[in-house]
C-alpha cells in the first residue's frame, strides 16, 4: 500500500495579503521605536538600550532628551557622528560587537564623554575631531597595527584610554602627546616589542598602565620617570630576558613593590592582586619563570650595563634658604646641564655647596648649616626631590629602637625637641621607603616594624602633621599593612573629611591646607587635592581593597571627589563600594559619622550624610538606628532640597528592609508633609516610604492612615512625571486593599473622584502607568461593589467600561464631562482621542442638553479639528456629527452648515491649509 503524504496547506488569498501587510508595516517601524528606554541611575541620564536588535542602521526617531544610546552587538558597517546629530543630550555611546569598519567624524558631538568602539574590525585608527568633551575612548579588540605621532592630540580632556587586543608592534615616542590628564592607558595583549623612552613624559596625570600579553624584553633605563609614583603598573605576560639590560626594570620593580599588580580572568569574576612576583623571566633558560626582582646577575656600570641614556646629576646646591614654589611642583623639564644658583632670599652660606647627584650616596652637610625654607617662589621639582633623599640619608644617623617612643611624645599637647621632630621625620622616611630602602636605613628593626608602623598611625589619627607628608607610601609599606587593616575604619574617616575639608571654596580649603605644611616646614604637595584623594586610595590598597578602587575609578568616583560640585557624588560611590567591608568597620563609622552630624562644623555634614546613607542600605547593621532615625528626621526640615532627597533616601534604605520600617512609623505625618515639595524626585521618595510605612502598619492603623494618604496623592495622578503617576495610582490601589469595612464609605468618595482620571490613564503611553491603572480601577469597582465592570476589566474591554461607568452613574454624567476637559488639551494623543470619544459618550447621558452646554462642547470639538494627529481630528468631526443628532438643538457655532464644512476634509474636499482658512471666518447661523 502506498502512502500519499498530503499536499500542504496554502493559506487563501485574503490571508496571504493580510500576511505580507504585516511585514511591510513591521519593517516600516523605526528601530528606535523597538528601544528600550530607561533612567540610568549611575549617569543620572535617559538611556536608550538598542542592543541585539540586528539594526544596520542607526535609529533616527528617539526621544531628543536620550542622553546614553547602547547599540552594541548589531549590523552596524559604517557609522558617522552625523547620524547623532538630532540627540544634543548624548554623553555616551556604544558601538561594540558590531564588525564596525569604519568610523567617521563628521558634525561634532560637543557632549558626548563615553566612545566605546571595541570589538569590532577596525583597521586604523579613525579620525576623532569634534569630540572636545570625551573622557573614555574604548578601542580594544579591533586589528588596528599601527597609531600615527600624536594620534590622540585633539582629546585633550581623554581620562581612559583602551587599545587592548590590538595588533599594535611599535609605538611613537609622541603617540599619546597632549593627553595631560590621562588617568589609565591599556596597551595590553598587542604585539608591542619595544616602548620608546619617552612614551610616558608627558602623561603626568597616568596613574594605570596595562602593559600585560605583549612580546617586551626589555625597557629603555629610564622608561618611568622618577619623580613620579605609579599606583597600578601591569607588567606580567611578557617574554622579559633577564640579563643586564633588563637590571634597571629589575631595580625599579623593586622600588616600586606596592605599584605592579596581576589581572587574573576568571569565569566569575576578575581577580586583581599586588603581586611583584607576577614579572617573570623568559630567557635565558635557567632563568625561565624566575621573578625578574630575584635574577641576580651583577651588571658592571662600564661593561654589561646599558649606559646609553645617562642618568642626570643635580647642580651644586648653596645651601641657603630655598623657595619651593607650588606652581612648579608639577613640572617635568630636565634640569640645566651647567650649574645655576638658586634664587634665595637671604645670602648664601659661604663655602657650603656641594654636589648632589640624582642616584648613590648623598653628600650634605649637617641640618644645623642646612637651614632649608619652604616658602612660594621658583624652584625645581628636583630640589624637592634631593631635600626628600637627605632626609633618608640623615635617617641612617639616629640611634635605632628610639624612633617609636620619640614618635609618640611628639603627639599634640607634648612639647617636641629639635631631635624628637627630626626623629619623626625619619620614621615617616622610612616608612615611606620601599622595603630594601628601609632595611637599609637601619631604622626598622625586625620585631620593632609593628610597634613603629601603629605609634606612626597614631601620630596621624590624633593630628601630628609631621606624618602627612608620606602618608601614602607609608600606607603601602608591606610592615605596616597589618596596622592599616587594624585602623582602617578611622583612617579611611579621617583622610575622608580631609580631602571634604579640602574642597571647599577657598579660604577654608587649600588655603587652610597650605598653611599647615608651611607652619610645619613641610614639603608641599604639587596639588593638594589630589594628594589627599591619593592617600585614601593608598590606604584602601593597603587594606586591601583594590577592587574597590577600580570600580571607584570606573564611576569616576576619584575626579567627583575633587571637585566641589560633585564631591558628595563621590563620597557616595566611596561609601556605596564599602557596603561589603566587614560590619565590625561599618559600625564604627556610623558612630564616627552620627558624631559628626552632632557637631557643629557645617562643612562635613553632606559628606557625613551622604555617608551614613549608603551605609543604611547593609540589612546587617542595626547600630544606633533610633538615633539614625532621629537625625534623618531632622534633615526632613533643611533648607537645602539635597540634603531633605538624602535624609528620605536614608530613610527609604531603612523601609525597605522589614525588620527596620517599625521604626519609621512615627513619622508618617511628616512624610506627608514631605508631598507639598516642589521637587518630584523629593516627593517620589517619600511616596515610597509612606507604600512600605503602610504595609506594616496594623489593619485599623493601616486603615485610618490610608484615608489620610488617598486624600494627598489624587492630584498626582495626572502629574507630567510618569513616575509620580505610576508611584500614586498603584500606591491608591494598594489603600483600597488596607482600607477596613467601618472606613470603606470614606473611601468610596476618593475612589469616584479618581475613576475618570483612571479611565483616561488605561491609554497611558507608559506601559507602567497603564497596567497599575488597569489593576487599581479593578479594585475600585471591588469596593465599590460594581460586579458587571470587573470582567470587561479583566478583559480590557475600555469603551464597555466606559459605557457601563456612565449607565451606572447617570446623575453624576456633567461631572465626568467636565472632568474630561481637561484630557483634551494631554500632550498624549492616546489620551486625547479618548477624551473625544468620551465626550461623545457623557454628552448623550446629559439629562439637562441646553444651548449653552452644546456651544461650549462644540466650541471645544472645533478647535480639535486642527489636532495634528489625524485620528483625533477625525474623532472630532464625527463627535460633533453625534452631538448635533443626539441633543437636536442647533447652536450658534453648530450648524449644519459649520458641521458640513467642518467634515469636508474627510470627504475629499479641502485640504487643511484651505480648512483653517475658512474656520477662521464666521459661521452662518
């Protein structure tokens, strides 16, 4: 027997068109119309989420205000900044994952601050004019080879740039030329073979370099500079041949212990240690996977040693008093090659000179002939540097094991010695040293490293500021890591409200600042700001928190920091990255930071309050909380709208964690007050401490509070903010359901004041506002007892429910019309053409249809008539063909004759140009 497989089934004619219909229309959508939009809380920006789309073309239809536009993992061949033109708001774009082969700059973009162009098939670097305003430029994984002189010279304001995974073998001594606050620069996994002297000369600001999975033997002697301190250097991955051309990165690695770290990838996450050791040899063999910093091959200056950039030696110093100038701190020039006397201001001590050499022993005179001034003038960085060398070599001269007892009579409130402030010095010295400079001073016995690195952080905490001038090598001094880890909690405070001190307008800042090192006849900072930011990060890393430190920086939590706009932004990703330290550590900070809030010095209680509120996010402290509570309640009343959003922020941390919202209830009168503000995000927060307050409230307490809270947010619902909109209608919705049977009847007159703006919110065009409308009209129709609306509202069925809504409430039918006037003049047009259509639906349930009444709806319905989307228009024109049969008395202004011309348009008679012109003359009556 032989099967027939049965012929496949075609769908009619009819079917098949209506099918091919729908994909025209589909492919005639704009791809921003498919975006999703959202608020990027981070940025404080809307934020256009594009991805996985497959577009091949940039979206040209989104909201003007997107201000970060994500269209990575797409088609995307060729793009240009003209296809952003029409977004004046954007400050970020990403264009990653899309084979992208070309990038062209055309108009600028004079907002944008984030480029992510990696993973894509790059060939060259792409022009990058009209971008004054870029930050972070990420370029990783393309198969750009090769980067032009001064390839990045017009992005002078570039923070973070990302080459890695290129095919990237050579560089230009000036590639990276005009780049003067670069802060992190990753070359890592190119096929770099050698770096150029000075590739980093210019790059003052860098405080990251990757230089991972690349294929380098050496480093030209004198690659780092010297007067600066690198934080984070990757060196590992490399194929480094141990001889002596490599003695110099041997002998700077060694120096520089705290500063080169290991990037472990892992499937979980990214694992990022302090790992000198993570630099190993590749050749010769017997040297193959030996630390680079324990290969011990002794290198004759003349012979072995590369002498091919011989190391600069100071000038002859008189030994006068010196003006160090705070100007010049920052600069890189070399110093002259023939000797020139410094400026001074007094005469020179005769026969005193000497010759100082940049590297080796020290020669100098003892500090009785050295009488060494800091004060504002001209002089070079490097006298800085040479000051700082004599210092270290004077330590090796003070008797040991005496360092630790004179530190600590040195404290504030004792009187200090020439010799106890000498000795201090010597301690901050050396534990400012890297370790084998510290062995070798003397100064650090074993066994006495403990005792020393606490009476150091001692000294520090209750105020000697003979300390803070090494603070953050001291930090990183291996000895004392035990020590910082022990006192992190009031370490990490007291440099915090330093650097807040810091920032304020002068004179209270630097000025302040500036005149405790030179009460103390300290070296002075090249900027002050920054080197208070660059101790507490130096005690993060020496506690061992480096990962938050990246992330930190990510955010760019470092740069708001220093800044006084933005520095309580700062302070706020600093404490948000510490909601994972130990709860032993967070608790003594609330303590310290509740103190400050008592205190009367006004400069520290943002920065306190910012503080203390992220903390209140960990659900594991419960430290103080009544007194927490109490000193958010007071903020409520602050003149300053910041600090009322962070006390109902602080406080709304607190309501979301049930344990903790009992406390809360008290201050619900309080909070709505709160509703009065003018700020909506202010109002948006308090809304929803009050939803949590409710929904631990007892069932009669609930009760009564929900009849005081229903009265306050009606208004809201049609508020221009969606979110204000969302939070009330689904917060009313949750009051109809804690509402009690003895208050229910109370209720009842809030719930039919709300139906016709909950009516016109089912067409909201955010789908939020629309389903939690949808949701809160069911319940209002539960406790009103309206059994016949709850399924057409199960099943969506609006102009039913309408329908229904007005049958069942004839008498108040004027009421619901004149509370849909104001819907007409919505700037959504879902809700204005339901207004219309209403309008039609209320105006035949009028008991009293008088002239009056008809001309002002017709009046209305007139002026919808020029509505520029064409259904409302239409809707219009047939409303008032409705009205004029159903209520059957012509009124002035609605006539047959104003009623033919006004539906002439939609006949195939004027076009609207010639429709408003006749509009604009006077109806015959």
């Amino acid at each position: 027997m032989v099967s027939v497989s049965p012929r496949p089934m075609l769908p009619p004619a009819p079917a098949c068109l209506a099918l091919l219909a729908l994909v025209f229309v589909a492919s005639a959508v704009d791809p921003g119309e498919v975006c999703q939009i959202e608020m990027n809380q981070i940025k404080d920006r809307l934020q256009a989420n594009c991805t996985w789309l497959g577009l091949s073309t940039v979206p040209s239809k989104l909201s003007t205000d997107i201000g970060i536009l994500l269209l990575g993992s797409n088609h995307l061949a060729s793009v240009s900044t003209s296809s952003f033109q029409y977004l004046p708001m954007l400050i970020g774009l990403d264009l990653s994952h899309n084979g992208l082969k070309s990038f062209h700059a055309g108009p600028p973009l004079p907002l944008l601050q984030e480029l992510i162009l990696s993973h894509n098939a790059l060939g060259a670097l792409p022009p990058l004019q009209g971008l004054p305003a870029l930050l972070h430029l990420g370029l990783a994984y393309n198969s750009i080879k090769d980067l032009a002189p001064k390839a990045f010279q017009s992005l002078e304001k570039l923070e973070e740039l990302e080459l890695k995974g290129n095919q990237l073998q050579r560089l230009p001594e000036d590639t990276f030329a005009g780049l003067a606050v670069l802060r992190d620069l990753d070359l890592s996994n190119n096929a770099l073979e050698e770096l150029p002297l000075g590739l980093l000369t210019k790059l003052e600001a860098l405080e990251t370099l990757r230089l991972s999975g690349n294929h380098l033997r050496t480093v030209p002697t004198g690659f780092f500079p010297e007067d600066r301190f690198f934080p984070y250097i990757f060196l590992d991955k490399n194929p480094w041949h141990c001889n002596c051309s490599l003695a110099y990165l041997r002998d700077w690695i060694t120096e520089n212990e705290p500063g080169i770290y290991y990037q472990e990838e892992g499937l979980d996450k990214t694992k990022v240690e302090n790992d000198p050791e993570s630099v190993k040899c590749d050749s010769p063999a017997h040297y193959k996977g030996t630390p680079v910093i324990h290969f011990t091959q002794v290198c004759s200056k003349e012979g072995d040693k590369d002498t091919s950039v011989p190391k600069p030696e100071l000038m002859d110093l008189p030994l006068s008093p010196i003006n160090v100038s705070f100007a010049t701190m920052a600069s890189t020039s070399p110093l002259p090659p023939t000797r020139t006397p410094v400026p001074s201001t007094s005469t020179p001590v005769p026969s005193t000179s000497t010759t100082v050499p940049l590297t080796g022993t020290l020669v100098f005179k003892p500090p009785e002939a050295m009488k060494v001034t800091l004060d504002p003038a001209t002089a070079h960085p490097q006298l800085i540097l040479s000051e700082y060398r004599k210092s270290k070599e004077q330590c090796k001269k003070e008797p040991r094991g005496e360092v630790g007892a004179v530190l600590v009579s040195a404290l504030p409130g004792r009187r200090e010695t020439g010799a106890a402030s000498r000795k201090v010095q010597c301690l901050c010295q050396s534990l400012a040293d890297s370790p084998s400079c510290a062995r070798s001073s003397g100064v650090m016995e074993p066994g006495r490293e403990k005792e020393e690195c606490l009476a150091y952080i001692q000294a520090f905490l209750e105020g000697n500021k003979e300390v803070t001038s090494h603070l953050s090598k001291s930090f990183l001094h291996p000895a004392c890591q035990q020590e910082v880890q022990a006192h992190y909690p009031q370490l990490c405070m007291a440099l915090l409200f330093r650097l807040t001190h810091l920032v304020q307008p002068e004179p209270q800042g630097i000025n302040f600042f500036w005149g405790e090192y030179r009460s103390q006849k300290m070296l002075i900072p090249a900027t002050p700001v920054r080197s208070a930011v660059g101790d507490l990060r130096a005690l993060m890393q020496g506690a061992g928190y480096v990962e938050q430190i990246i992330s930190i920086q990510k955010q760019g939590g470092w740069d708001m920091m220093m800044s006084f706009e933005a520095h309580h932004r700062g302070v706020g990703l600093l404490a948000r990255a510490m909601r994972k330290n130990p709860v032993e550590e967070r608790s003594w900070m609330i303590h310290h930071l509740l103190n400050v809030l008592r205190s009367g010095d006004k400069t520290q209680h943002l920065s306190a309050l910012v503080f203390l509120v992220e903390l209140l996010h960990c659900a594991d402290l419960s430290y103080q909380l009544e007194e927490v509570v109490l000193r958010l309640r007071w903020q409520l009343s602050n003149q300053k709208l910041l600090v009322r959003w962070l006390a109902l922020q602080g406080l709304l941390n607190l309501a979301c964690q049930p344990e903790k919202v009992v406390t809360l209830h008290y201050l619900l009168p309080e909070l709505l007050e709160q509703l009065k503000e003018a700020d909506r995000d202010v109002i948006a927060k308090a809304l929803m401490v009050i939803r949590h307050i409710l929904t631990t409230l007892g069932r009669r307490r609930a009760s009564r509070a929900a009849l005081l809270v229903a009265e306050k947010i009606l208004p809201f619902f049609d508020d221009v903010s969606s979110r204000l909109r969302f939070l009330t209608i689904s917060l009313f919705g949750d009051l109809l359901r804690l509402v009690q049977r003895m208050d229910k009847q109370s209720m009842k007159m809030y719930v039919l004041k709300s139906l016709v703006s909950l009516f016109f919110h089912l067409e909201d065009v955010n789908p939020k506002v629309s389903e939690s409308s949808w949701d809160t009209l069911f319940t209002a129709a539960a406790l009103l007892g309206w059994t016949e609306i709850q399924p057409l509202i199960q099943r969506k069925e609006t102009w039913k429910i309408c329908e229904c809504l007005l049958m069942r409430n004839r008498r108040r039918a004027d009421d619901f019309l004149i509370e849909s006037l104001v819907y007409i003049e919505s700037p959504q047009d879902p809700i204005r053409e339901a207004a219309v259509r209403f309008i039609g639906l209320a105006a035949r349930q009028i008991e009293d249809q008088n002239e009056e009444k008809l001309h002002k709806l017709c009046s209305i319905l007139n002026d919808l008539l020029l509505d520029q989307k064409p259904s409302v228009s239409t809707l219009a024109s047939q409303t008032l063909l409705i009205l004029k049969v159903t209520w059957n008395q012509p009124a002035a202004g609605c006539t047959l004759g104003a009623l033919f011309t006004a539906c002439l348009p939609f006949c195939g008679g004027d076009s609207h140009g010639e429709r408003h012109e006749k509009q604009q003359q006077p109806v015959p009556s």
